[in-house]
C-alpha cells in the first residue's frame, strides 16, 4: 500500500469512527448503555455511569466555545 492510500485509508478510518461516536451521542444516555451492553460485562447501570462520565469529559466548558 502506497502513503498515499494508506493516508486515505487512516482519514476513511477516522471518519467512520467519528460517525459512530456522533451516533451514539445523539441517543440517551440508557439507550447507548441498552445498544452497548453484552451478557457477562459491565451492567447497564455501570454503562451509563461510564457513558454520562464520557461524555461529561467530551463537553467544552461554555467559556471555552467563544474562543474556539
């Protein structure tokens, strides 16, 4: 694979990934836990305590938005 396709494929990568994340962060906190959740792992009240920790992490503080 040459540099430049494996640069395509990166940016291909990323953009599908970024996707999803924007998917998942238009649902509500309890559905992202339901459509993440799996017999055996976290349960769905540990999920939604990781996806509102998540998400509280990813949000620019108001003051910060104006000079971004």
């Amino acid at each position: 694979m040459t540099a430049l396709r494996s640069r395509q494929a990166i940016r291909a990568a990323a953009r599908i990934w970024r996707h999803g994340l924007d998917a998942m962060d238009r649902m509500t906190v309890a559905d992202a836990a339901r459509a993440c959740y799996s017999p055996g792992g976290p349960s769905l009240a540990e999920l939604e305590q990781r996806i509102t920790a998540d998400r509280a992490a990813r949000t620019i503080p108001q003051r910060h938005r104006a000079a971004a």
